[in-house]
C-alpha cells in the first residue's frame, strides 16, 4: 500500500454495475467481486498495489449507477490525464462494469467517511407478464397484479428521520455491530413509493435517502412496504415494526436483483472533474 508521506491526493471513480454476475462488492476469495475486478484494473494501470475505499458495499445481486470508490495516488499520478486514465480503466473492466466518471479529491478524502448521503432505488414490477427491459434490475412480483401505492406511501411516513432500524437489520449484522458496541440507528432523509415508466414498462419505484443504511435495510423495508401494498398489512403495522427493534417483526427481505446504489452526496467542492 501507498506510504502517507507518499500521498498527494486522491482518485476517486464512479463505477456503475449489472450485479448478476458479481458475488457482492466486499472482495472474497475465489469469488468474482466489483471490488476485485477493479482492483485488477487499477493496479495493472498504476503497476502498484493500491487501498480502495467504497461508498457502501452493495451484496450479491444488487445493482449500482453510481457507487464512489476512493484510491490514494502519488503527486506522479495526479499528472496522468484524466481521458487517458478514463480509457485504461475502460479497457481493463469487464463489460458489466462502468467507469461513469473519474475525478480528483484531497489527500485525506474517503469515499466512505466523506459522503453525507446515499440514495437508493427498488423496482417492483408487477403481474403475469414477465419484464423485458427491466429483467436483471427489478423484482418480478407475478403473484400481485398490482400493488396500493398510497397506502406504502403512508406507511412509509413513520420511517422518516433518526430511529433505531433494528427491526431493518439482518439479524447477525445487528449483533455484530451490537457486539461491537456500534449502533443500529439511522437517518432516513426520503421515502417514496411512486408509479414509474422506464423503457415502455411500467413500475413501482421505492427511492429511499438517508445518512447511510444498515444491511439489508432498504430491501428489508421494500419488502415490509410491499406486504402493506399487497393488503397483508396496514399502513400502522410498520411503525410497530419500527418500534419493536426486532427483526421478526418487519417483513421479508426484498430479492437482491430489484435494488439499485442511485447516488452519493458529498460537499460541494469536495471533488473535481478529473479532466
């Protein structure tokens, strides 16, 4: 890894990717990772071994239009153009992996530690009819012909602001983190539930922004919210849920494929276009 003293800036990438093929971000051994592609990438290019940090790590399955990556680089490597960079990456990812954009950060930049919000989205679509465009990036609810977008989108209301999402948490990651003295609490800046139109089909749409997300939480509240748009449950059953910090009291995790990383926040000024 890079020396500190060595450390003149930061390159940070924003990578987009179908994550069928992918065993999640986290790099693990024997698996076919984001992470481990791009590292592949990065230190064929920089003829180095480098430190990534992501903005949040994605699992097997979920998909990402713009998930922020940071490498610390030399003073040399700052001098490299930014097409050119552009066009190595390019040539060294595989064809389900993006590089959306490249661009430069301070010293001490994390990708991680710096960004102030995340955003989400989960695609639903629903009825007999199999998706075409939306195949690999949506979950195909054949069973429901429709769902009660309203009644998710009142639901959705307590879910709100900081709250301990506990009951949103896989049940062994909130252990660890309670184990480890860290918590489970949370802010949610943005719920909604909206009908969309995408390529010719229509979806429901839940867009979910906050400080940051606990594992699973975004599909474990999909798939809650889904129960409430099916008349499983009313729309009072997920505050309760909330409030039990107990995960057999939300509803099942929402599949992995209909889950999209959309978006990190930082600072303005925090990075600039590497051109």
């Amino acid at each position: 890894m890079l020396p500190a003293d060595l450390v003149a800036g930061t390159l940070v990438l924003r990578v987009g990717y179908r994550g069928a093929g992918f065993s999640g971000y986290a790099e693990q051994p024997g698996q076919r990772t984001v992470a481990g592609e791009l590292r592949r990438a990065l230190e064929t290019m920089l003829r180095r071994e480098v430190d990534m940090t992501c903005a949040g790590r994605t699992d097997a399955g979920v998909n990402a239009l713009s998930q922020y990556v940071s490498v610390p680089v030399t003073a040399g490597e700052l001098e490299r153009s930014g097409r050119r960079t552009t066009a190595s990456l390019v040539a060294l990812t595989p064809d389900d992996l993006s590089i959306r954009g490249i661009y430069r950060g301070g010293p001490s930049f994390s990708a991680r530690f710096d960004a102030t919000e995340r955003a989400y989205r989960y695609r639903i679509a629903c009825g007999p009819a199999r998706p075409v465009m939306a195949w690999g990036h949506s979950w195909w609810l054949r069973t429901a012909a429709n769902l009660d977008v309203d009644a998710m989108a009142e639901a959705s209301r307590c879910l709100l602001g900081e709250h301990d999402f506990r009951s949103f948490c896989k049940a062994s990651s909130a252990q660890l983190l309670e184990s480890d003295g860290r918590s489970t609490c949370r802010c949610l800046t943005a719920v909604d539930v909206t009908r969309v139109r995408e390529a010719g089909e229509d979806l429901v749409a839940v867009d979910v922004r906050g400080n940051a997300f606990l594992h699973n939480m975004v599909r474990i509240i999909v798939g809650s919210l889904v129960e409430v748009g099916r008349g499983h449950r009313d729309a009072a059953w997920l505050k309760h849920a909330l409030e039990a910090r107990s995960r057999q009291a939300a509803g099942p995790t929402a599949p992995a494929e209909g889950l999209t990383f959309e978006d990190v926040t930082y600072l303005a000024g925090a990075l600039e276009p590497w051109e």
